[in-house]
C-alpha cells in the first residue's frame, strides 16, 4: 500500500444516506491503495469554490451526486462523451498536469448491473421516468446497447423534450402514451429519496417488465411498491451503486476492485 492516501469523497446536498465511504473503503482495502473518501455536503452556493480549492489542495477525486451533476460537468476542464451526452457528470477526476476531467458512470455501473441481473437490453422498448442528469447517463448507455426503442416520460414535458433533442437519435421519443407496455421501466427521478413515486400509467408495465429505481434503500421505495403491484419485477439502484463506484475507482486508480464481493457484504436487505 501506498504511503500517501490519495485524497477523494462525495459531494451533494444532502447527503445523510450516501453509502459511497464504506464501498470505497471496501475497495482500496482489497486492492491495497491508500485513500481518504470523506463526505462534503455543500451546498449549490458553496459548490464551486468548494470545488476548486478541494483540487487545488491537491485532492484527487469527487464523486458527484444531486444537486451538482450538470454544475460538476460546466467546471471540469474537459469531460468524456458520456458526460457530454448526458449533460451532467458525476465524477471528477484531478489529472497529472493539475486540470479536472468529468466523467459519468451511471451508464456503465446501470448497464453493469443489467447484466447481473440477466437482463439483455439490445431490441428492447425501454421507458426512462425523469429528464434529468441520471436520465441523460442511462439514456445514453442504452442507446449504445443497441436497444430498439427509449420513451421519456417527465412531469416537465419540456423537460423531457429538451433531453430527446439532446439524445439526437430517432429510438429516443417523448412519452406519448400509446407505445403499450415496456420491457424495462427505470425510475430516474429523485421522487424516492422523498419517499414517494413518479407518476406512470399501469399499462407501460406487462408480466416480465423490469421495473428499475435508481435511487437504493434499505426497503422497496414507492416506485418498486407500486410497480410490482401492477406486475413488474422490481430493483433499486444498489448494485448500480456499486458498479459506479467501482468504475469510478479505476478511474481514480487504474484498476478495477471485485464488485461481487462488495455486494455479498455490504448487502441493504436480508433479498440482496
């Protein structure tokens, strides 16, 4: 192990249910790298001093969480396609030559966890709930993984159409309402953290759909609840959660750490 901890941590507002410490704690302790992961909860006025002088003292990097992703991404002194696409970052990342790249890994640790679960996206008709920077991250992955269709449902409709324009691709549509039933539904909107569950027609949901919430908690949130009354198999966000972190450990450390056995031990609930 290193002598220097590098030093790293997660910045949001609030952030009294953030499990990011213990899985980065996990991580550097089996892949034997020295960190400090500590919590900063800032607020949006205090976001960007905050940030600057954070890598300026020399830190090496920043998970980003709500409400700071699109501000995260408008600071960075170069970003990655998948932050640009998604119009918000949720990583960064203090390079060699003392400038800040964004990253999003949403995508990745969404479609990482997909494939534990053995859900294959390609040809799939998919409906995104939010228009937001989680939105952008998962649309984005998918629309990579080859999937047939994406449909974006948000209570702002111009919101959502702001996201389709920015997606530029013809699979992703605003929600009409006449698609039927989808094959995934993913909950990308902040209504779980406030104990509560976005607004869906029953129809979108059919036997085998899987209904996605990227919000983690330690019971089924009110999307999961709900969905899984009219019929869908249900999921939170832990093991996106986990894959992230992963992701976003290599990016900070050039190796990638065992997610499998992170979820085995850090488990929310007694099902996981």
């Amino acid at each position: 192990m290193n002598d220097v901890p590098a030093r790293c941590g997660v910045i949001g507002f609030p952030l009294a249910h953030t499990r990011s410490p213990e899985l980065h704690r996990a991580f550097a302790e089996r892949c034997r790298v020295a960190q400090v992961y500590d919590v900063f909860a800032v607020t949006a006025d205090e976001f960007e001093n905050f940030v600057r002088a954070f890598f300026a003292d020399g830190g090496l990097g920043l998970n980003v969480t709500l409400p700071h992703k699109s501000r995260a991404l408008e600071l960075a002194d170069s970003a990655s396609g998948s932050a640009v696409r998604a119009g918000a970052a949720n990583v960064l990342t203090r390079r060699a030559d003392g400038t800040v790249h964004a990253d999003n890994v949403d995508g990745v640790g969404f479609l990482n966890d997909l494939a534990r679960l053995q859900f294959d996206p390609p040809g799939m008709n998919i409906c995104v709930l939010g228009a937001g920077g989680a939105a952008g991250g998962v649309i984005a992955a998918l629309l990579e993984a080859d999937v047939k269709a994406i449909a974006v449902l948000n209570r702002h409709a111009e919101r959502a159409r702001s996201l389709v324009v920015r997606m530029d691709d013809e699979r992703v549509a605003e929600f009409s309402g006449t698609e039927g039933a989808f094959d995934l539904l993913v909950n990308a909107t902040s209504a779980s953290l406030a104990g509560e569950c976005p607004d869906f027609p029953d129809n979108v949901i059919k036997p085998g759909t899987l209904a996605y919430d990227l919000v983690y908690a330690e019971q089924p949130t009110a999307f999961m609840r709900r969905a899984e009354r009219v019929g869908a198999h249900t999921c939170d966000g832990w093991g996106m959660l986990v894959e992230q972190a992963a992701e976003t450990f290599r990016l900070w450390h050039g190796m990638r750490p065992d997610t499998g056995y992170v979820r085995r031990h850090f488990a929310l609930r007694k099902d996981k």
